[in-house]
C-alpha cells in the first residue's frame, strides 16, 4: 500500500511509518512540525504542510491509497484551558482531512484515539463496551472524530480503525527515533529527565488513591507495539474487514511508585521526586481490556514494562549525546 502518514514527523507517527516501511508499504509523511521534528521524519519523503492546507494536503493524498492520521494536539490540561485550540486543530483541521481523503478517493484511514475517549471509565479493565463519555475537551475532539469516521462509513463507505491507545511509552529499539514533547508530561520520560538532573524533580500527583500503594495505575504500552497494531489494522481493511474501534494496551497497569521503581533499576539513578496532590480529573486505575483487538487483528503487546523503560533510557542518552555534539 502507499500510505500518508499525516503526523509522521511526531512520536508515534514516526515508529508506525518505520513499521510499515519493514512491512513493504510505501510510506510518504505530512507533517507541519507544530510539535514533529524533521530528523523523526528522516528517510522518508516530508512534506511539510498543514493539514488546513487543502491544497497541499489534496496534492499528496492523491499519490496515496490509505492514511494514518497522528496529527493532533494532545495535551490535557491545555485543552481544558485552550479549548479552541483543540476544536479548531483536531475536530475543524482534522474534518478537512476527512473530506478530502474521500475527494481524493482514499478510502481507509487509521486514526489516533485515545482511552481519554471513556472519560472515568466505570469498570476496569476498560473493554470498548464502556459508555465514551470524555471528561476533558481533548476526550472530546477525539470523539467526535470516531463519530465522523462512523457516519463517514455508513454513507461513503470510509473504513476506518480508532484505535483508542492507553499509556504509549518506550522508543524504537534502534535508538534513532523516540519521544520528543515539549513540555515533556509524559511520567517515563520526565522521570528520567529528573534522574539525570535535566529536570529539578519529578511531581507525584497524589499518593492517597484507592490503590495497592496509593499511586496511579496506568496501562504502558510500546510504541512499537502500538505501531505493529497500526499496520495490522490497515492490513486487515485492504483484505475487506470492517471498520473497527479498539483498545491498545497491554492489558497490565501499573502503579506509579512501581514504574519509578523499575526506572531506578534500568537506569542506575535516583529519581528525585516531590509529592504533589491529585490532578483534577486523574481516575485512579486505567487498565485495558484489548481482547478485542487481540482477537480481530491477531496482536497483543510483546514488549515489556522493562523494554519500555530500557528502550526510553537508550533513547535519552542517544539524545544528550546528540545535544552535545557539534
Ligand atoms: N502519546 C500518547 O500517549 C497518546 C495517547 C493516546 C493518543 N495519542 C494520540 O496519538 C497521536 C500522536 O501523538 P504523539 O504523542 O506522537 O504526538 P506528537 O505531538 O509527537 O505528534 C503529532 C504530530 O502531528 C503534527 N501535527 C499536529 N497538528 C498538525 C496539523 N494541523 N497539520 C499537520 N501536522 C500536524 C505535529 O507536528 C506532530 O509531528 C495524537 O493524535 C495523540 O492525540 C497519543
């Protein structure tokens, strides 16, 4: 397949475009580096664009036969404060993405969701039976977009997969690519930020959950793994299946407190940490249940907690190292 990968100069998007292309497929990425970086994207063919740019957008859509769309913004508590910033970039941009994959005759596109769709889930682990009800407007942008890619399919025949991802984490094995935010909120990588002294510390955010040892539980799973399901998902539409929406984790949490632990353990230093109360909103356990995508894309997540964070270490150093390098 030719695949657009819009996005693909960001975190996730760039392991699934190294993915596909271990896969066969041809891959081209769209990316207007609000928050990418030109060298995740290196290797491929970048065109750099918005995807508000219709023009530019339709010029590259019609040299593909499917996408996977990344681009989003994606940070919670901004979207709380910024709301229309979320509405504009990931419902009104991504809607114009949507309408002209089908003006330029694509007819599959992978979609980036979220867990953040549930809201506070009410049983765990979370099946996708669970009501989506969002608790923030970032919950709320990518539900709507599984609404779109819905009705899009019952009247034009759009397939489609959501995949609603729960805590992506870890880098490629190679140590080439890997997670760059800017801010960094993400627990692994700010934990390893603090233990290497690049970060003051590590803010806790609360210790009295109703959890085995007071701290958040949360489902890590592999960027790789994640990338492995995308294009699994896109092979499964190209031989005639049906759109889908499916969790992908690992189906295992784990608390906070143990992934500072494991942390410690790969890396050999210390993390310092400041106790800090709840976050608003923060539910206590998010687990998956991804029987689901086990069962109609014949995956589940290989990589363990300790790949994740060994991955993340490598990763890290690789970049300091690159930092300092002339
Ligand atoms: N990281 C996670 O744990 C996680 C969890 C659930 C869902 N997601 C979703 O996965 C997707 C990728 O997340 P990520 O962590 O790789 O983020 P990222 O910020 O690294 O990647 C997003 C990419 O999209 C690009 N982009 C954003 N708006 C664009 C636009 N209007 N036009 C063109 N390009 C645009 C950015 O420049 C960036 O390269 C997002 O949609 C996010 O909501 C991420």
């Amino acid at each position: 397949m030719i695949v657009l990968v819009v996005g693909g100069a960001g975190y996730i998007g760039s392991h699934a475009a190294r993915t596909l292309r271990q896969r066969g497929h041809d891959v081209m990425i769209y990316d207007n580096l609000s928050t990418g970086h030109e060298f995740l994207a290196s290797g491929f063919e970048l065109v750099r664009g918005d995807i508000a740019d219709l023009v530019k957008l339709s010029a590259a859509l019609r040299r593909v036969d499917s996408v996977m769309h990344f681009a989003a913004h994606a940070y919670v508590g901004e979207s709380v404060e910024n709301p229309r910033k979320y509405f504009r970039n990931n419902v009104e941009s991504g809607l114009a993405l949507l309408n002209a994959c089908l003006d330029c005759g694509v007819r599959r596109v992978i979609f980036s969701s979220t867990c953040a769709v549930y809201g506070i889930p009410v049983k765990i682990p979370i099946s996708e039976k669970n009501p989506r009800q969002p608790v923030n407007p970032y919950g709320v942008t990518k539900l709507f977009f599984e609404n779109a890619l819905e009705a899009y399919d019952r009247a034009y025949g759009l397939r489609f997969a959501s995949l609603r991802y729960f805590n992506a984490a870890g880098a490629d094995e190679s140590g080439e690519i890997g997670e760059v935010h800017d801010p960094e909120t993400h627990l692994i990588p700010s934990a390893l930020l603090a233990a290497t002294g690049a970060r003051r510390e590590l803010e806790l955010f609360g210790t009295d959950y109703p959890t085995p040892d007071g701290t958040c539980i949360r489902d890590y799973i592999h960027v790789n793994d994640l990338a492995d399901a995308h294009v699994l998902a896109l092979e499964h539409l190209a031989r005639g299946a049906d759109s889908m929406a499916v969790n992908l984790g690992a189906g295992r949490g784990y608390s906070v407190k143990e992934v500072l632990t494991k942390i410690e353990e790969v890396s050999g230093l210390k993390v310092p940490v400041r106790l800090a109360g709840r976050r608003a909103g923060d539910p206590p356990a998010l687990v998956a249940d991804p029987s689901l995508a086990e069962k109609l894309l014949r995956w589940k997540a290989m990589r363990t907690l300790d790949d994740i964070v060994a991955t993340a270490w490598k990763w890290m150093q690789r970049q300091s190292t690159r930092a300092l390098s002339p």
